[in-house]
C-alpha cells in the first residue's frame, strides 16, 4: 500500500525564503503610514478588560487594508492570510499561528464604525476639497469640529439658487479639487473600486 505523503512544516519555509524579494510588495506602504499614531487613535476601540480582540488592532488594521486593496472579501481575506506569506508579513503574523477568521475582521470593521474611525482622520488635515454632493449642515459642522478649512462646493435648491458669489466660490474650488480627481480615476479603474464591496454609508 503507498504510503501517505508527509512532511515537516519548516521544510516549506526558511529564513532566506523570507527574505525573497516578492515579499517586499507592501514595505512601501509599511512605511508611508504612521502606524503608532494610527495605534493611538484606535486605543479606545476596546478599552475595556473584557471582550478585547485576540490580535493586535494594527494586525487587525493591516488585515482590513489588504481586503479594501486587494478587492477581497473577509472569508477570502481570512483564506489568503493563512496561505500568504506576503499578507503574513506584513498584518505581523507569525508563521505557523492563527490567522484572523472572517467572523474578526468584520467585527473589528463594525467596531471603527462604531467609533467613528473607519476614515481614521489623523488630525493633520488641513482642508476638505470636495464637490457639492457633500455640502451640508452636518459637514460643514463636522469639519469644524475637526478644524479643517471647508472648501466643500455648495449646491442651490429649488427657491434658493446659488449666489453669484457661491458660484465664483465654486469655480475656484474646482480648480483645485480637479486635481484630486485624478487619484480616484485610478482608483476606480486599475484598483476595482469602483464599486462598493460594503453595505451601509459609513463602510463605503
């Protein structure tokens, strides 16, 4: 009778495999963030001493990134984490450990927007550029609340028509944020975010 196929796990992976240049997609963008800073910020997600996550909320954080950039969902997120050695580098997952199940990374999803973190403002914005879809009471309080410069577009309503000087304000506006656009062009058509993978306002 032939014999099952067996084998030792650190025969599939050495320290010099762990160097290979294939795993150092994402240092880049290990290193733009400032991911103490983005620690702090969340620390009040679980601050209490039970229910707390089982992993670290920047190991949860990372997982959450890679499933927006990678156009995955949490089950298939769950599923790569536990077979990549990319992913698992860089959400600091040891080899051979647990891997957050898709059951985590939703809650931990639940839980930024519960706090009203799922955009993670850092506090270093300095002005909102954005067209009049957005303008309303609620951002323009909200902004302040921030201290951050509204350069929000308004809109005119039926009876109410935008002033001459809203619509100059709104013209030199859109000579600024026209450049912003550019990014999310790119986005929405080499990154697949043109669609939302996420139910409810506050996710998208």
């Amino acid at each position: 009778m032939q014999r099952p196929f067996s084998t030792h796990p650190e025969l599939f992976v050495t320290s010099a495999d762990l160097e290979h240049p294939s795993l150092s997609g994402l240092d880049g963008a290990e290193a733009v963030l400032d991911w103490q800073k983005l620690e702090q910020i969340m620390a009040g997600i679980y601050a209490s001493k039970t229910g707390r996550p089982s992993y670290p909320l920047l190991t949860l954080l990372h997982a959450a990134l890679l499933g927006i950039w990678y156009r995955l969902s949490d089950v298939e997120l769950a599923q790569t984490l536990f077979r990549d050695l990319l992913f698992r580098k860089f959400c600091h997952l040891e080899l051979g450990g647990d891997v957050p199940d898709a059951t985590t990374i939703g809650r931990f999803r639940q839980e930024l927007v519960a706090h009203d973190l799922w955009e993670l403002l850092l506090g270093d914005v300095v002005a909102l550029y954005a067209d009049a879809a957005y303008s309303s009471l609620e951002t323009r309080d909200r902004l302040a609340t921030f201290g951050i410069d509204d350069q929000v577009q308004r809109k005119g309503y039926r009876g109410n028509p935008l002033s001459d000087v809203d619509r100059v304000r709104n013209d030199e506006i859109a000579v600024i944020r026209s450049g912003g656009e550019r990014p999310f062009a790119t986005y929405k058509s080499r990154y697949g975010l043109a669609r939302s993978r996420f139910i409810e306002l506050a996710k998208t």
